[in-house]
C-alpha cells in the first residue's frame, strides 16, 4: 500500500495497486463535527474528475466526496454505511469510505503540502 495523499478537498488517498481507498481526513472531520450519516455511491459507479460522489452529514452539516479523478467504484465500506460513527473515531483508518479504480492520475498532495494548506 502506497503513502497516504491528499486532496485540497480534505480527502485522503491510499492506492494499492490499480485500486485506491478514500476517505476524509481527520482536519475535515473535525470540521464537520459527529458525522451521523453517510450517503455512499454504488459499486460499479462511475464517475468524473470533481464529481460529488457521496455525502457526509454530520451535527453541524452536509459535506461531499469530491472525486479527485475519473473513475469507477469498486467497494463500498458497509461497515461505515451501517455505523458512520466510525468516521468520528477512525477518518483516517476504519473509517474509509470508498475504493475506486481511477481511469485518469488524479492530481493529489503529500503529507507536507497538505499540512501547509491545513495550518
């Protein structure tokens, strides 16, 4: 599994091989508040560069996963979709929320860029 990426939209990035895993980052979580409720996209989806494609509620708002390139939906976490607290207590691990296969690079940040966007 490749370092952790990030996007300016507060999402972070794994990729493993052709397949990448995304979910908000713990700076975009704590920005929301307790995310209550989770609206994720259906396996086999396909999407476009800086589509919304799901949605994270929370007690204080409604915040979008913003896809950071092309691409379809491989796998969803159920486990998250059951119990989206999950995201309040793991953003960055367990709580990821989809897996996507990009058909375009996306145009991602390390580490240090994201941290200077977020200080």
């Amino acid at each position: 599994m490749s370092e952790t990426q990030y996007t300016p939209d507060h999402e972070w990035v794994r990729t493993d091989g052709d397949v990448a895993t995304i979910g908000i980052t713990e700076f975009a979580q704590a920005a929301l508040g307790d995310v209550v409720f989770v609206d994720l996209p259906g396996v086999g989806r396909s999407f476009a560069s800086g589509e919304a494609i799901g949605e994270i509620e929370s007690t204080k708002s409604v915040g979008e996963l913003i896809a950071p390139a092309a691409g379809e939906v491989v796998e969803v976490n159920d486990e998250v979709a059951g119990d989206p607290t999950l995201v309040n207590s793991a953003a960055e691990g367990d709580g990821w929320l989809v897996k996507v296969r990009f058909s375009e690079q996306p145009a991602l940040l390390d580490e240090a860029a994201y941290r200077e966007l977020t200080d």
